[in-house]
C-alpha cells in the first residue's frame, strides 16, 4: 500500500463504531418496512416483550407482533449471518488464492454446496432432519473444494492463479449436474428448488438460525485468528513459507473452513452471489489491507449490504418478493464493471 493509499483509510474504531450504528439502523429499517409497515417502536417494543427484557403493555395488535417476531426478525437476522459469512469467506479466498476476483462462486464452493443441497431437497429426503440440508450442503462444498484442488494438482497448475481457473472449470461441471438433479427431480418440487437456487430468505424460521449462527461464530473466529497467516499469504507462498506457513496445509484448512461456512449458508438462503467479491474491497478501501481489521468489518459491512438488499426484495415488487440473489447479481455485476473500468 503507498502512502497516498493509507492517509485514505479510516480510523479503524470510527469505522467499526459506524458500522454497528449502520447495522442496528439497518435492522429495524429491514423489520419495519415490507407489505406491511411496522413502526419502528412497535418492533422494539415487541422485542423487548417477547425476549422479556421489559415489562411493556402492547398497544399493537397480535398479527403485527407475529408479522415482526415470527417472520421479519429471524429473516433479518439470517441476512446478517449470511451476509457477514459470505463476505469473511470471499475475503479470506482472496488472500490464499491472491485473486482480488475470488469468492465462494468462482472458486466453485458456492455450486457444490447448491449440488448438496438440491440432492437433499429432490432425492435423498430429510433423512437427518433440520439437519440434512446443511449437511449434505457442507458435503457438496467440501466435494466441489477437494475437486477444484485435485483438478489443480492433476493439471499441475500449482499457482493462485491456476486454482481459480480450476475453480472455475469445476464450477461449470457441478452446475450441470444440478440441473441434471432439477431434471429428474419431482416436478411439483422444482419450482420451488429453482426459486431457491435464485437466492432468498423467506424461509427463515427461529428454530433454524442455530445452525448459521455456530457456523459463522466459530469459523469466522478462526479465520480471524488466521489473520497474521492471511497477511503473508497475500504477499507470497514463498514469503510466506520464510515465515514458517505450511502453505499448501494452510490454504486447504480455508478452503476448507470456508466450504462449511458457505454450504451452511447456502442451504439456508439458496445461492447469494457476489457479496463475497464486493465487500472485502469496499472494507480495504475503508481500513487498509491488514486482515485483523479487514475480517470483522467486512462481517458487519456484509451483514448490513444484504440486509438492504432483502429491503430491496421485498418493497421492489411488493408484496411478491423478489429473489434477493436478483438485486445481488445486479448490484455485483455492476460493482464487477466498475473494477474493470479501474483497473
């Protein structure tokens, strides 16, 4: 980074402190607005009751509680998971892979865990319970991840670059044996998979936000105490082994922490592009390339860009909801044009 670059980053407190401000904001605009619109002291007021930490006579009538706490609270929340886990993955791949392009769907994570998940949701069944979508989901990232490394090494291409061209190749491969899976699948079900496969957070339930919940708190923690190791693998495997990183060992270990993270989070919200991609660029721009920042900010600058995004979904076309991997894709190609142009 020059000098010109770093007097342009922020105080990294101030931006943290914004962001948290940004996020809370964000959420209860996410909860207030939709077919229905619920003042904002109402979805405090019913949170506060319904989590008991105050004792408030409701002035609000029983369908509005249930519309704010059974639907919109847990379909927000979801949206920050999804969104803070997408953006940790999409900005540790970047380091490992030194691909400023890299997230969970180019490097294929992304089709393997919707590969996973279809398998469940048209064949296999629930043989696991709540548990087989984002099992079998994991599974198909963890598959699509030891793919895209044996493509590598088969084809000896070693290098960062190469992986991401294996990513790529292996992507378009699994692609096509989903929809192989759509096709002889039940036809009363495939309309449901396919809008799933457009990306969307309407199933989100209280019961279910257990699982992205662990999944983005424990590897998110790892990858951020990864952060020195992400550091110098964003300078060079040869740097970086002079330090003492088994590379090769390393870069597995995120493939495969953010295959878990990204299966999990596909199978609850169906395939979510390019978050991964913009907003560990954004968060650079905002607090530098040091990784011990740029983790928890690209989480909170996640969470709050696919919450707005669901906002987007849900009042562009009310009271339908639109695909919210709709407004990411047009969000993110845009976004990808305008690295183009840059660069």
């Amino acid at each position: 980074m020059t000098n010109g670059q770093a007097r342009k980053t922020l105080p990294t407190g101030l931006v943290l402190v914004g962001c948290l401000v940004v996020l809370g904001l964000s959420l209860s605009i996410a909860i207030s607005v939709g077919a229905v619109n619920v003042p904002i002291e109402t979805v405090w007021g019913v949170f506060l009751t319904q989590t008991g930490l105050a004792d408030i006579t409701p002035n609000w009538s029983k369908g509005r509680a249930a519309i704010v706490w059974e639907i919109r609270f847990p379909r927000a929340l979801l949206a920050i998971m999804v969104g803070s886990g997408l953006a940790m993955v999409g900005a540790s791949l970047q380091a490992v892979t030194r691909n400023p392009l890299a997230d969970p769907h180019l490097l294929g994570i992304s089709s393997g865990g919707a590969f996973g998940a279809i398998l469940a949701l048209l064949h296999t069944g629930l043989f696991a319970g709540l548990l087989t979508v984002p099992l079998m989901a994991f599974l198909g990232a963890l598959m699509a991840t030891a793919l895209v490394l044996s493509v590598s090494r088969l084809t000896v291409a070693t290098s960062a670059d190469r992986l991401v061209l294996a990513g790529v190749a292996v992507s378009f491969v699994i692609m096509a044996g989903a929809n192989i899976l759509i096709f002889l699948g039940d036809p009363r079900a495939t309309h449901t998979v396919v809008f799933w496969m457009l990306g969307g957070l309407g199933l989100a339930q209280w019961s279910h936000l257990i699982y992205p919940a662990v999944i983005v708190l424990i590897c998110g923690a790892w990858l951020w105490a990864q952060a020195p190791k992400l550091n110098a693998m964003t300078v060079g495997d040869e740097t970086a082994r002079t330090l003492g990183i088994s590379v090769n060992r390393f870069r597995l270990a995120v493939f495969v922490a953010g295959a878990l993270i990204t299966g999990v989070m596909v199978a609850f919200s169906g395939l979510i592009g390019f978050v991964g991609l913009m907003v560990p660029h954004i968060v650079r721009l905002l607090v530098g390339g040091d990784y011990l920042r740029v983790l928890p900010i690209s989480a909170l600058v996640g969470g709050i860009f696919l919450l707005w995004a669901d906002i987007a979904a849900r009042t562009i076309m009310a009271p339908e909801d639109m695909p919210i991997g709709i407004v990411t894709g047009l969000v993110g190609g845009l976004f990808f044009i305008a690295m183009l142009r840059k660069s």
